[in-house]
C-alpha cells in the first residue's frame, strides 16, 4: 500500500484560539501547525518568556492544551497533540525573532524572488520597521532587505557561534541535565 502524503498545513487561523490558552500556562507561542494526511497532529512549539523549554514544560503546556481542548473542541476531526521546544536551530516566526537572533546565520525562504533570489543563507542583521535586513556574502551585497510578510520559513543554521551562545544562557541545572 502506498504510503500517504505529508501535508503541512500552517495553523494561522488557529493561533488566536490557542496563544492565550499557551500564554496562561506561563508560555509563548513560536508556531503552530497541522501535520499529517487521513491522521492528524497539531504541533505545538512553544517557549517560556527566557527562551527555555524542557520536558517539565512540554508536559505541563500539553496538559493545558487538552484541557482546553477536552473542553472547547475547537478543531474538527480526530487529531493527536506534539507539544515541542523550538530546539537551538529554532524556526524564526516572528518579527522579533529576527531582531533577538541578530549576527547568527540563516536559511531563508521567500515567498517570490527577491533580487532574483527566493532561498538565502544568511547573516541575521535586524529589523528595520518590518523589513528583515540580511546580509547574503555569496551575492556580493553587504545589507538585503525585504518585508517580514515575504518569508515562507526562516530557520536560524546550527553553528558553533549559535551553540556556544546558548550554553552560555543555561543555568547550571539545565546543563546538568
């Protein structure tokens, strides 16, 4: 039998129902999607306000989230819940996120070309407005700037900067763990 497509499917229209349910557990929402075909899962990726999330917190967040939705049913259909931590090489949803990330590299994907390019690689140089300012050294042009609105996935690369970076952000506890 054939195996049955992946289908992905970015949970915007869900994110008003479910942040305030992720922000009143002690949470922020990183992003929220649906995944799978005949059976579903909704994934959870969320955070606490310092940027940290461990088991601890993706237990006590999926128990928020099917209280609430044992309670609301506010998706159809059968579906299985994944409550996650954006994990180091984190996914960039929102426009702060390019901010806060600002001087680590990225892979980013347009919606439509930009200067004839729709996929870069990437240093993280801020915002300016909503416009995302990138730096693309293979392009030759020292600051690329486009809307916020044009990203189709951003997701910051897994470099020994980006590592040293967050082991120095844990507290003693989580590097024992």
């Amino acid at each position: 039998m054939p195996l049955e497509p992946l289908i992905i499917i970015a949970a915007t229209n869900l994110e008003p129902v479910f942040e305030p349910v992720i922000e009143k557990a002690g949470f922020k929402l990183v992003r929220l999607r649906i995944m799978g075909g005949a059976a579903k899962t909704l994934q959870v990726m969320a955070e606490r306000p310092d940027g940290t999330m461990d088991v601890q917190g993706c237990t006590a967040l999926s128990h928020a989230i099917l209280d609430f939705i044992e309670a609301e049913d506010p998706i159809e259909g059968e579906y299985e819940i994944e409550v996650s931590s954006p994990g180091i090489d984190r996914p960039l949803t929102r426009p702060m996120d390019f901010s806060r990330w600002s001087g680590h590299e990225a892979k980013i994907e347009l919606t439509a070309p930009h200067e004839g390019k729709k996929r870069f690689r990437a240093t993280l140089l801020g915002l300016d407005g909503q416009d995302v300012r990138i730096r693309d050294t293979s392009l030759g042009i020292d600051e690329i700037r486009f809307p916020f609105r044009a990203i189709a996935n951003a997701k910051l690369v897994l470099t020994d900067k980006l590592i040293n970076e967050h082991s120095k952000t844990r507290t003693p506890a989580q590097q024992e763990k």
